[in-house]
C-alpha cells in the first residue's frame, strides 16, 4: 500500500476512504504544518495530499524525498504549489476540478449580492437594532438590468453566469480565448480586460491566479471601470493589488467590493476593515459538507489513479 501524507485534517467519511485506498499519515489535530515539517513528515511516503495552506515552492520541493511522485492538491487552484519545481523533480501535481463550482459559484453571487445590497452595514445596522427606515436608507444597486463581467468564465464563471443571468442580469466575459456558443449562453465576449472593464457595472473575478493574471485588478485598470462599479473576488487575492482597490473604494470610484479571498491570507489588508461598503467573507468558495466530501474524494482517487496507472486525468503539470 502507498504511504501517503495528508496535511491537515480531513471530514471522516474522507479519512476512511484515504484508510481504504492507502497507509496515510493524518493530521489528528490539523495542525498547520511548516515547511520543513512537511519535509520531515514526508520521509518514507510516496505522495502528499496538500491543501492551499500548504506552501510548495521550489525549496520546499526540492527538498522532498525522493520517493514522492505526486502530490494531490485539495482543491481546484494550485497557485500555492511550483508546477516547473515539481515536473523537474518528477513529481505530479493534481487538483480537484468541477466538484466544487456549484459551491464557489453560489458564494460569487453571495458577493455580488452582498456588495451591490450592502448587505455587511445592513448586518451591523439590523444587529444595533433601532434604525431609522427612511425611503433612502441603506439603498443599494440593484441586480436587475445591470452588467455583469465575468472575468475568467471557466467552469465556476460560467454558472455565475447562469445564476446572475437569471437574476436579470446582462452578461459579459473576457477569457484568452473566446467560448462556444453554447459555453457562452448569450453572453459577450471581449476580447481585452479594458473592453470588458469599461462595461461592467459589477466584476465577478474568476480566473485562476498566475503571473499573467497577478494584480490584474490595479491603479491603471481600475480606472477602466465605470464610475461607481462593484468589484468582486471569489477567486484568488494575488489578481487583486489591495492598495488600488482600497484607493479606489475611497474615492468612490469603486462603489462597493465583495471578497472571499485575498492577498496573505488569513491576514487582509486591514484597510478594508476601515471601508463600509466591502463585504468580506473568509474564503469560504468550496465550504459545504458535500462539496468538501467530494473535493477530498477526487484528491484520494487522483493519487489512486496515478498510482494504478502511471497518470492521473487531473494531473495539471
Ligand atoms: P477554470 O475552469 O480553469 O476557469 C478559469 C477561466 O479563467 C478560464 O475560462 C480561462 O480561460 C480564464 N483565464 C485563465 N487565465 C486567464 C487570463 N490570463 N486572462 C483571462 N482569463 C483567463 O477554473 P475554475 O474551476 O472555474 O476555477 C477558477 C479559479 O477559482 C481557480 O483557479 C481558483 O483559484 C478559484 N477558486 C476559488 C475558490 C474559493 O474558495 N473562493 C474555490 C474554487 C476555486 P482562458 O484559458 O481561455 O483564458
């Protein structure tokens, strides 16, 4: 049976799945590992289930024993892991694509709904209790009618896309390379982040983070958006430069900001603590119990099948 390190703790039905497939070593009191403890932790396995609080990087992966051939990512983005590192080392990486867009997707309109209605002063407000209902209090912007841009309309873009379309909204998307009608669903493509920008009255983010796309939200291209549009993250912080945004949010360019992720998590900018109108979650995209389930299952079978077979359909290096 394959040794298998899992770094942080997983639901029980996942665990004994991991315990029927291969002799893993557990994380009883998921714990947050270092580095080097996933070094020291690592000897005598054959693979690693890693989770994005796992930083891989080329010195950490250099430094992984030789006997690791894969290292199975528990989730769909894999920014936290060297992918050139890994491939030199001969080691594979994976990650657990389509099982957990509808639950990303459900807290990207979370975001959309939560910036555009104010819902976080509206929490405060409600908790206080005594507010005054006047015909302008608390009025936010609208979801009916309004543009949406999709910035990325991969699997969870594009049902973002189908949930907000049927809210009323009109749709938008930029990707490198322009979808399938039937991928579109009416949408329109526009085929620079400029062109897309300058038509969205709300951003959803939702495109993977990597060099091309770091700080793709920043001082020059916020200035693209119309005055007064919502920004809204449920991809990854390294796409956003926290400082232009914050900027721009104070300035009431940026109307509104609704986050689930960001740049050196767990510790945001705390320049967004000080602004009424930003939403914040933290980074819950994939939290519900099935969606969890299915998203350690797929990370056990990717090494199952990487084992049995020499090659894994989620290998992304
Ligand atoms: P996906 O299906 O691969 O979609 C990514 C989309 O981004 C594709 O349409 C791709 O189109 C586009 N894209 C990639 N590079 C781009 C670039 N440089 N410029 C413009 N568009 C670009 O991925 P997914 O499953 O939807 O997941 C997307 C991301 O969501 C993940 O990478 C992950 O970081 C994040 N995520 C977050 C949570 C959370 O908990 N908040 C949960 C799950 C996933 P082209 O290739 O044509 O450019």
């Amino acid at each position: 049976m394959k040794k298998i390190l899992i770094t942080r703790k997983l639901i029980k039905e996942s665990e004994d799945k991991a315990s029927q497939t291969f002799d893993p070593i557990f994380n009883t009191n998921d714990e947050l590992y270092s580095q080097s403890k996933v070094i020291e932790m690592s000897k005598g396995c054959n693979g690693i289930l890693t989770s994005l609080t796992d930083k891989m990087d080329k010195e950490t992966i250099n430094k992984l024993p030789d006997t690791i051939k894969i290292i199975s990512n528990f989730a769909v983005g894999f920014g936290n892991i060297d992918l050139d590192a890994a491939k030199q080392k001969g080691i594979a990486v994976t990650n657990t694509p389509e099982v957990l867009s509808d639950a990303t997707a459900e807290i990207g309109i979370l975001l959309i709904l939560g910036a555009c209605r104010r819902a976080s002063e509206g929490i405060v407000s409600a908790q206080e209790g005594g507010w005054k209902w006047s015909a302008d209090y608390l009025i936010g912007k609208q979801l009916t009618g309004a543009r949406l841009g999709i910035l990325g309309m991969g699997r969870i873009g594009q049902k973002i896309a189908k949930i907000a379309k049927s809210l009323g909204m009109i749709i938008h998307y930029h990707n490198r390379s322009k979808l399938s009608e039937e991928k579109e669903l009416g949408a329109t493509y526009h085929d620079s982040i400029k062109s897309l920008f300058s038509v969205s009255d709300v951003l959803s983010i939702c495109c993977p983070a990597t060099k091309e796309t770091e700080n793709m939200i920043n001082k020059e291209t916020v200035e693209f958006f119309p005055k007064g549009a919502v920004i809204t993250n449920v991809a990854r912080g390294d796409i956003v430069d926290d400082e232009a945004l914050i900027d721009a949010l104070n300035r009431r360019k940026i109307y509104a900001a609704g986050l689930d992720v960001y740049k050196n998590e767990p510790n945001l900018n705390p320049g967004y603590n000080k602004i009424k109108s930003v939403f914040i979650l933290p980074h819950l995209g994939s939290a519900t119990k099935d969606t969890r389930i299915a998203m350690a299952n797929l990370a056990i079978d990717n090494i199952d099948e990487f084992f049995k077979t020499g090659n894994c359909k989620n290998k992304v290096n």
